[in-house]
C-alpha cells in the first residue's frame, strides 16, 4: 500500500518518526518545514508555497498540514491508500479536532476521497512522551483499523493515553468525542491577554474520548465531514 505521512508539529519532531517506525518505514513523508501547532484547517492561497526535497521519500513543506496533503494527493503521491497525520506530541480530543492541524490534515485528505488516521498523544504533565512505547500502540491501533471498513467522508481520529511506568496495558476504545468546550482562561497584562486554559481539567464524560483518554486508554473516534 502506499502511504502519505504528515503532522503539525514539523518535519524534524520525533513524533513522524514514531509513525514512520509504526508503518514499517513505508510511505513518504510531506510535513512542515516548521511547527503549525493549533492552526486547524488553514491553508495557503495568496503567496508561493516551497516544497524542500530532503530525499527520494522526504518533503519538507513551507506551509500547513492541510497544504502539505493538497500537494501530496495532487502532485507527489496522487493515488494514496492512506494518509496518516502525527504522532502529535499533545491530545487532539473532542472539540480540538476544530483547532488541530494534525487532524485537518487528515480531514483534507477524506475531502479527496482518500482514508486517513490522526494519531496524538496526549502529555500528562510532568511526564514527558515515550516514543518508542508510542510507536508500539500505534502499532496495535492500526492492526486493528486496517480491517475496519471506513466510508468516504470519514476517517479516524485516535489519542494515545499519557501511561505511568507500572500502568496496565492499555484498552483501545472505540467512542464518541466530547463536545464540551476546552477550559478558556486568560491572564491579563493591561491589554494583553496569556492563553491558561489547563487541558488536564477539561470536562470528562464518561465514555467520551476525553474520559477514556484521561483514564489510561487509548480513544478512537470516527469523524464524519
């Protein structure tokens, strides 16, 4: 099969490594030159985008996510079976998939017709990522969405849990994402105002992804246009 690989965080952040490493090192990679954390599904219409060839499998794109699929699909790769958006350092559960530009990536790619995975991993502060624990998850999520059949106008949107070191192994769990709003708090300076919203006390109900997430389990939710 042939696989396009992209994020949000940027070309060199080692969350696309653990992808590639959980896809066999199949597919190539269209990312960002630079991190777009947090831009949704913005793209470039108005000023030249330029794409960095770094290897026969390698691009590096002076843009979004959801430009670097629009150039995979239309001139790199134009009959992709997959697209895989992350691993994204950072959940993208519920209401984030508005604001994620790991997940447009992925939602401009079923736009087009074309399956795809947004794969994040949610930080449970102070602890910090295990990639290669990451990559193994990934591995057993997509042993298992392979053989789930996917409608076009769908794809999936999974979030790996933030595990302890003597956490139990975690369940994949298949369920609703939250539609509860993230928690809105600013600091403010005279006219200025510093985001400080914490994502770790956003609302948990139950069985949504958020809770599921937050409770040591890894959350697939299907994600319809």
């Amino acid at each position: 099969m042939t696989f396009i690989l992209t994020n949000d965080d940027g070309i060199d952040a080692p969350g696309i490594r653990a992808l590639s490493k959980a896809l066999g090192g199949e597919g190539i990679i269209v990312a960002p030159k630079e991190p777009h954390s947090g831009c949704g599904h913005r793209v470039t219409t108005h000023k030249p985008i330029q794409l960095e060839k770094r290897s026969l499998t390698e691009y590096a794109v002076d843009g979004t996510p959801a430009d670097c699929t629009r150039i995979a699909l239309k001139h790199l790769k134009k009959e992709p079976n997959w697209v895989f958006s992350g691993i994204n350092a950072g959940g993208n559960l519920g209401v984030d998939v508005y604001i994620s530009g790991t997940v447009a990536a992925v939602r401009e790619a079923a736009i087009h017709g074309i399956p795809g995975v947004a794969i994040s991993h949610w930080i449970k502060r102070p602890l910090t990522i295990d990639w290669n624990l990451a990559t193994q998850l990934t591995e057993k999520v997509l042993e298992i969405l392979w053989h789930k059949p996917l409608e076009s106008g769908t794809f999936w949107n999974v979030n790996l849990p933030h595990l302890e070191t003597d956490a139990p192994e975690p369940d994949i769990i298949f369920c609703e994402g939250s539609t509860n709003p993230l928690p809105v708090n600013y600091r403010v300076e005279g006219d200025l105002f510093y985001y400080q919203g914490e994502y770790a006390k956003r609302e948990r109900l139950k069985g949504t992804d958020v809770d599921v997430c937050f409770s040591g389990n890894i959350a697939i939710t299907l994600i319809k246009l």
